[in-house]
C-alpha cells in the first residue's frame, strides 16, 4: 500500500466529527468549500485544536481575545477601505514584490497560506515561493501533490537537473490546516510535520527532487487578524507582500486548488478563531500572469460564484485584479 493510501485512510478512520454520520474530514472540506455544508459552524471549531491546542478551555468558550479592536484596525486600513487605490498609489512597492529577473530558478519554498507567516525583507533573484495551506497536507491525495510539484519545478528547471533546484518545505506553529487534517491528533502541528517529512519530502526525493524539510517557519504571534487574501497567479514569482495583512495563495499550476484554498482564506477569518460573523468584508486580490490572463480570470470567476452565500448573508466580497510585473 502506498502513503498515499495510507494517509487517506487514517483521515477516513480517524478524522470523524461531532456533526457527521460517518462523514470523513476530506469529504466535509469539500461540502464546505462548495458551500453544502454549515461551514463556519462545524469546519473552524476543529482548527482550534491546532490553533489553541495550549488553549483549551478558552476554545471551548468562545474566543478569549476580544477580536473588535483589531478587526477596526483592518477595516481603517487604506488597504482594506479602497484596496484599488491602495495598489494604485503603491504600485511600485507591489510590483517589487515579484522575482522578474532572468535568473534560473535554484530555489522553491512551500510556505502555509496563512498571513501570519513572516516574509523576507527584500525579493530574490531565482528563487519561488508556492503558498499552500499546511505546505501541501490538505491536498485530495499526496501523489497529486508530488506530481504537481515535479511537474512544477521540471518547467522551472527549464531542461536543467531537477537537483539544481532546492525545494524546502516549512511548517508552521499553530497551523490551521494541520487542525484540519490532523485535528484529532494530540498534536496536530506534529502530525503536520511528519507528514511534511515522512510523507512529502520523502517522495519528492523518490522523484530525483532535492527535497528538504526545514522546520518552523517564523511567524508573527497571535490570533489570525487579515481581511483579504492574495492570489499570485504567477507560479510563484510572487515572493512576499508591501506592507499588506493577507493569506497569500500561490498553487503549482493548479486552478482548482488555488480556489479551494483562497476560499479556505476567507472562512478561516470568518471562522470562530478569528472574526466569525463580525466580520463583513473580505477582500481578494488576484495578480494576474501577463502571460496567462486566463488563469486569473478563471480563479476570479469560481470565487465570485463560490462566495455568494457569504454576500447572501450580506457580507461584502471585493475582487480587486492586478497585472503582475512579466518575468524578462
Ligand atoms: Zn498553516
């Protein structure tokens, strides 16, 4: 039996929840992105298992911050009041952001989604960052991620040896989507990383990929606090944001998972960990690849069309694009 199989079916036994009647996990997720499930009631609760897992008694309570001030905060900045303005007076800084340079990529990071992961200070030449939820582990099935992620870095090595790119994958304290795969574990930020280790990285090698796991990635303290997600539609040119609070969203080439975990973005804010339904507004930015415009245009479509039981329940969801820097 492979890992793959193996993982699935640990999910299928051991990821059983208060609201299902043998429901898995997998499927749950995937009711609740397309919105047939109670999603902000029964998908977010789990993720404080890994989110507060030090912090029982307050998650069983409701939230012990008092989320009001900081979701003011979010509100009053010029980013969220009128995000087109924000990028258009700070279009220098956004577009410094990506890696545009000729440079042979040596380098592929798979960082978590969350906004509270701390990025580097300056952009570097040849080097790609692919933001996924958990690094990967809410992936239907682990050869679909391997496979994407082989994929991925043969297209960036243009004809090169796959060895010449270091691919590092990070894990994070407190990582919401280890609460959601491994929710049921002691600690699910534990699960997370072996998977990452045992499971990822492992196969990756097998597939001739210079994989490393490199531990907790750092990351700024306390509860999630961003009202907006980024989606780089740029294969991962985009390596970290000006002076922006967003989840960052950045697939290898996959659409249908792009929108699944840009989604992910938006219910964990809304979710009982973070804002739940105080919070009113939530913004997506798409850049846009000048070479592939469709992509952006079609993640921008699914969203529209997937978030209309948030504006349903009189929530404002704002699309804002923008066109990435083209790579020389
Ligand atoms: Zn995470």
């Amino acid at each position: 039996m492979s890992e793959t199989q193996h993982h699935a079916s640990d999910s299928t036994e051991f990821h059983h929840h208060s609201h299902d009647g043998g429901e898995t996990r997998r499927e749950f997720l995937k009711d609740a992105i397309t919105g047939t499930a109670a999603l902000t009631s029964s998908l977010i609760p789990d993720m404080a298992t890994a989110q507060q897992h030090d912090d029982h008694a307050h998650a069983e309570h409701g939230h012990h911050t008092d989320m009001t001030p900081l979701l003011n905060k979010e509100l009053a900045d010029p980013f969220n009041q009128n995000t087109n303005n924000w990028l258009d007076a700070h279009e220098k800084e956004w577009k410094e952001c990506f890696d545009c340079s000729a440079d042979p990529v040596t380098e592929v990071e798979l960082v978590c989604i969350d906004e509270r992961m701390l990025m580097q200070a300056q952009t570097v030449s040849g080097k790609r960052i692919l933001r996924m939820a958990g690094s990967g582990v809410l992936w239907k099935n682990l050869d679909e991620l391997v496979e994407a992620v082989v994929a991925y870095v043969t297209a960036q090595a243009k004809g090169r040896p796959l060895s010449s790119i270091t691919v590092k994958v990070s894990s994070h304290v407190a990582c919401g989507a280890a609460g959601i795969e491994f929710g049921n574990d002691k600690d699910p930020d534990e699960s997370a990383r072996v998977f990452q280790r045992d499971s990822i990285v492992k196969q990756l090698k097998t597939k001739g990929i210079n994989a490393i796991h490199t531990g907790d990635a750092p990351m700024v303290k306390g509860p999630h606090t961003a009202i907006a997600a980024a989606v780089d539609c740029t294969d991962g040119r985009l390596q970290r944001l000006p002076s922006i609070n967003a989840f960052v969203v950045s697939d290898p080439d996959n659409v249908p998972h792009a929108i699944e975990e840009a989604l992910l973005a938006l219910k964990i804010a809304s979710g009982s960990h973070a804002y739940g339904e105080a919070l009113k507004q939530f913004t997506f930015v798409i850049f846009s690849d000048p070479m592939r415009p469709a992509v952006a245009e079609q993640i921008t479509k699914a969203l529209q069309e997937q978030t209309k039981e948030f504006t349903a329940r009189g929530m404002d969801i704002r699309f804002v694009t923008r066109t990435a820097p083209a790579a020389k």
